[in-house]
C-alpha cells in the first residue's frame, strides 16, 4: 500500500501538483483489446463491452493497481447498482497488486456505506490495498478461487523537505498504520496485536490461510449449480 497518489502504471507521485493526462498511451492499447458483445432481443441488436455487460448483471472487476483513477470508477459502479437495487447483492471480482491507500479506502468506504450487499472474489491475486477490500465483503461472502494468492503487509511512502515537514508525514503514515490494522481486525475477528505481527512484513497466504486468517470464509473451485440456474432463469 503506498500513501501517495499513483497513476496506475506504477510510477509513485504526490497528490499536489501534478497534471494529470486523459488518456495513457498504454491504457489505449489495452482498451483496444477489449472484448465486444452482442446482445441480441427483440428490439434487435445491443453492443456492449465486456465490464458493461458483466455490470448489467451486477458482477463488479478490479484489474490491476488501486489508484484514484481505478477508484472512482469502482464507486460509480458501486453507487450505480445500489440505486438500481439496494437489496440485491453485488458481486466484487478482485485482481490487483494493492496501490494508493486513500483511493482503496474510498472503495472500502463505499461498500460499507452502500446497503446493497458485497460479496467478493479473489481471482489471481488480492494483495496489499486488495487483501482489505476482499476481507470487506458482507460476511460469509468472501471467497478466493483455488490457485489464487493473498498477501499482507504494512503501508509504505517517502517524504523529502524540511525535518518538520517529514515528521509530519512520518505520523502520518503511523496513523494510517494503525487504521488499516483496526479496519484488518474488524474484517477478520483477529487481535491488533496478531494483526501488527503479520503485517510488519510482506506476508503471503495461500487462499486455505487466509480462511484460516479470516481474510475469507470459502474457498471454491467451482460456481454452485444453482447460481447458474438462477442467471439462466433471469437473462430468459
């Protein structure tokens, strides 16, 4: 997790100051390869790209690093589909190395805002920033696939200028600290303390540690049979 600002593309900066760009030349390239879908009704023929498709259905995916950009989409999405529904669930896909604590905790703080419930799902990776919001799902909806990894750890940053102005920062980072272990005990029933001693380090949890860490509650290889009939059921 790191403290300051982040443009999804790994490069670290402060908040203050900086010139944002529409669009990066890579992200262009990616969306490019974005699939396109045909839906077909009896008004005639609908396309929609993949994450448009999946958020009709109420399905939510985090790719790649937490940064505000990331972040204020996640809550549109979010605030989008409780407006549609408040009492039906949303389901929250999440592959991400971690990123920018202040961008993650505005996903953090949507999905407990929001009344409609959020279950999450860590497919491929869930660490640093990520590791929280799948620990943040409503209870007995967290799951991780088989082959996926958690990891753990404290948050970093940097500061450079006046020895004030660093020790300022310095309590600052203490501070957000000792919130994310808070938060981190909350999700998973475990003590501050055991929480502290974990995360002093990267730690790495396969998904039956993290059920056993109470990161998660299930780990699944499969969709239920049931579920599927329930989306058949509902696209007919």
């Amino acid at each position: 997790m790191k403290i300051y600002g982040n443009d999804c593309h790994g490069s670290l900066r402060h908040r203050e100051g900086v010139t944002r760009g529409v669009f990066p030349l890579a992200s262009r390239s990616i969306s490019s390869l974005i699939p396109i879908v045909i839906e077909h009704s009896p008004r005639g023929e609908r396309a929609y790209d993949i994450f448009s498709r999946l958020l009709k259905e109420r399905i939510i995916c985090i790719n790649g690093p937490i940064c505000d950009d990331t972040s204020s989409l996640i809550v549109a999405q979010l605030l989008y589909l409780e407006s549609e529904n408040p009492q039906k669930p949303i389901q929250l896909y999440i592959n991400s190395p971690g990123g920018v604590v202040t961008a993650g905790l505005a996903i953090y703080d949507t999905m407990q805002y929001i009344r409609s419930p959020v279950s999450t799902f860590c497919v491929g990776q869930a660490c640093s920033m990520g590791s929280l919001l799948l620990a943040a799902g409503a209870p007995g909806e967290r799951r991780s696939l088989p082959n996926a990894r958690v990891m753990i750890h404290q948050p970093s940053g940097g500061a450079s200028g006046q020895a004030s102005d660093i020790a300022i920062h310095a309590k600052e980072i203490l501070d957000t600290r000792a919130r994310l272990n808070r938060l981190y005990a909350k999700h998973t029933g475990a003590s501050i303390e055991k929480i502290e001693e974990n995360m002093e380090r990267d730690k790495f949890l396969s998904p039956e540690e993290a059920k056993e860490f109470g990161l998660i509650d299930e780990v699944i290889e499969s969709r239920p049979a049931s579920t599927v009939t329930d989306t058949i059921s509902q696209q007919k």
